[in-house]
C-alpha cells in the first residue's frame, strides 16, 4: 500500500487545455512523530527547490533530510508569541498546532528521526503509515 501521496497542482502560465498542465510538485505523508501531514517538493519547476525521490510510493526514499520547523522554532530570533504562549493563554481555546521540530531522513519505507526532532520519536525509526 502507498506511504506517500502525490500532490498536484495547476502550473502558472499553462493552458488548462495543454497536457500536464497539472502537475505533481510533491509527496506528502502523515508523520507519526510530530501528528502532521509534510509535503515534500520533487517539481524544481514549481518550488525552486525539490528533493530527490526514487519514484517509489510504496517504500519511498527521498533526500536530502526533512526538516520540518514550527512556531517559535522557525524563527532565527526569539518571538514574543508563538503556539506555546497562545495555548498556555487561552486554554479553553487551544490552537491545535504546537511549537516544534521534525527533522528526518526518509528511506526505503521508513522514517528515522533525528536527536534535534523534540517530539517523543526522536532517534527512533519507524515505518511510514499507510496512506488510506
């Protein structure tokens, strides 16, 4: 079964009319460590930047690392308010997202965390959860 799902989109400047108008610019997975959904970009004609893939949906391998950053860890400076705060402030309306750090290479099927990743499977490897 696949662990990655393509992910297509509408290529600026392209007739709808014309063949491969819509494009895949990506893969994208349900991450068991951090609870999110990632997309990976392949198209360097949608993103400027892609990663390499084996073309393999059922035990797919991409490189380089993902590294996947958010709230106050995707920012180079200290922010005053970011998912942390939000949730501590409001705790009858938690936001849903959180701060924090996936980083992972993904091969053969399976995903190995990195010790820099701060959810619970850091340096662990796992398979890929199959896409349903």
């Amino acid at each position: 079964m696949a662990k990655v799902k393509a992910e297509r989109t509408f290529i600026k400047g392209q007739e709808e009319s014309t063949e491969g108008a819509i494009q895949v610019y990506g893969y994208s997975f349900k991450c068991p460590g951090c609870g999110s959904n990632h997309v990976i970009p392949t198209n360097k004609n949608y993103t400027g930047y892609f990663w390499g893939f084996n073309n393999d949906i059922d035990n797919p391998t991409f490189t380089p690392s993902l590294l996947v950053k958010s709230g106050h860890y995707a920012y180079d400076k200290p922010q005053e308010s970011c998912w942390c705060t939000y949730n501590r402030d409001n705790p009858d309306k938690k936001s849903g997202f959180k701060c924090g750090i996936c980083h992972s290479f993904i091969i053969n099927g399976k995903i190995q965390f990195l010790s820099d990743c701060t959810h619970e499977l850091a340096n662990q490897t796992v398979d890929l959860m199959e896409i349903i």
